[in-house]
C-alpha cells in the first residue's frame, strides 16, 4: 500500500486531502507537529513514505509584503528541503504552489510552461519553491498550481459572501480580477488521482474550468443560496487597495491534464453548487 504524509495537514486544502485519501496508509502533520523549515525533522518525517503532499504554505498575501522573510522559509525553503528529503528516500513530492507566480497581464490562459513573473512578494517565494523542487528531486515531483480556493476547513470568499449577506442589504465586489474558483475537496481528489493514475512528472494547474470575476463568484454564490444575486454590485479594485497586488488575470490552463489522459477539474459554477448543496460553504 502507497504510503502518504501530507503536511499542512491542519489548514484547508489539507483537510480535504485526508478526506480524499480515506482508507489509505496516511500520516498528517500539522504545522504544529512538523516544522518545515527544519531540515532534519523533514527528513525523519519523509522517512518510510512513498507520496509527500506538501500542502504547508506562509497564505497571508498582503503580510508577506512586509515580512518576506518568513514568507521565503515556509514557500521555498521548506519546499526545498521536502524536495531533497523525497529525492534522498525515493520518495514523490507534490508541491501545491498558485497562480501568483504570474503576473496576471495575460488575456488567455496560463500555460503550465509559461515563465515566472511574480509581482508580490507571496509570488516570489512560492516561484522559488516551485525552482527548488525542480531543481531537488527532477524526477520524481509534481507541481500542482492553484488558485481562489474554498472549501469547508477554513475562511474564504464564498463563506465570506454569505456572511456579509446576512449583515448588508447590498456588496459591493470587484469585477476586473479575473480567475477560477476551485473548491478544495475537489482539488484533493484531484492530487490523488494524478498519483494513483502514474501521470508524467512535471506541473499540472488544479483549478476548476471555466472562468469568472469575483463579482461573478459571489452572484453566483447568492443564487446559489435563493438570495437575490441583483444585491451584488459590480465595482473595480481600486476601491479596495491592499498591500500586495492581485493578479488581474489568474485563468489557468489545463493542458497538462489532458496530455496525461486525464480529464481537467469541472467548471467552477459545477462544483461551487455541489459544495453548497453539501453544506460546506458556512458563514462561520
């Protein structure tokens, strides 16, 4: 039996990945039962498994911007020195990396061979994890990009939208970011399934089909949830400037999939009315 460890196993997408693995050989760490950034503890922890997930992240986007430091550690770093530790036990990695190593100036879909150009400082460091996991264990590693992510193990814009739904008459969301909302539960299943079906090495983008605007994502949201989407008003990002900048067009191609012969992730507005049909998405 294919022995797994993921890491991040307490965060969202990590949660999912248990969920997704059931019944199979697992060892989940937490950030508080394995400190990634320590070289040692990641080797004894890779030791005796086939398959690392590492779905441990710095995620706080806007801190990063001033505190990149910590930021490089858990993103590249640690992502490097899981890609030695696999390498040296014959182990595969997968590392989840985003849509942040783009610029976001594209109008067409990002190919999974499309040079790094981060704008951010989360953009930076994830890059040069995704550079050292390349670099470390060639052979035997994945790099799975994703983006908007939801799901039920954590805060996130869907959950959000109904919350602010229960406290405003009308929202205002920006309409000129453009992405794929991804559910992470579908995500996991995903992961797993490039592993178990043997894919080519190399990078793969774990998003959902499709494509749409915030806006878009929280009209949606409310008409999936029998309020009126018409309460949700479109309205451009310079109304809301935060530290790190956003990519404007984080679209990602699925091409990878596809030459693997494996099937691309269903449309978003699909899966998002799945998850809130299982009641994943809550406003707490």
């Amino acid at each position: 039996m294919t022995r797994f460890l993921v890491t991040g196993a307490g965060g969202m997408l990590g949660q999912d990945l248990l969920t997704a693995l059931a019944g199979r050989e697992v060892t989940a760490l937490s950030r508080s039962d394995l400190d990634v950034t320590d070289l040692d503890a990641v080797r004894a922890a890779v030791a005796g498994h086939d398959v690392v997930v590492n779905a441990a992240a710095y995620t706080k986007v806007d801190d990063a911007e001033s505190d990149e430091e910590s930021a490089f550690a858990v993103n590249a770093t640690a992502a490097g020195y899981l890609a030695t530790a696999t390498a040296e036990a014959g182990a595969i990695l997968v590392q989840v990396s985003t849509d942040y190593v783009f610029d976001g100036t594209e109008t067409t879909p990002y190919a999974e061979d499309t040079p790094l150009r981060p704008v951010s400082a989360y953009g930076r460091t994830k890059a040069e994890g995704e550079r050292l996991v390349a670099r470390q264990n060639p052979d035997r590693s994945y790099i799975v990009r994703t983006a908007w992510l939801y799901g039920a193990g954590g805060p996130n814009f869907a959950a959000t939208m109904l919350k602010l739904a229960a406290q405003r008459d009308e929202l205002s969301v920006v309409d000129d970011q453009i992405g794929q909302p991804t559910w992470t539960l579908e995500l996991a299943h995903k992961i797993v399934e490039l592993v178990d079906a043997g894919a080519p090495f190399g990078i793969y983008h774990g998003t959902s089909s499709g494509q749409g605007s915030w806006f878009d994502f929280a009209r949606t949201v409310f008409a999936n949830a029998g309020l009126d989407p018409e309460r949700v008003q479109p309205t451009d990002s310079s109304s809301f400037q935060r530290p790190a900048p956003r990519p404007a067009y984080s679209v990602l191609g699925h091409e990878a999939w596809r030459s693997a012969g494996l099937a691309p992730m269903r449309d978003w507005r699909e899966t998002l009315g799945d998850a809130m049909s299982q009641g994943v998405v809550k406003t707490q």
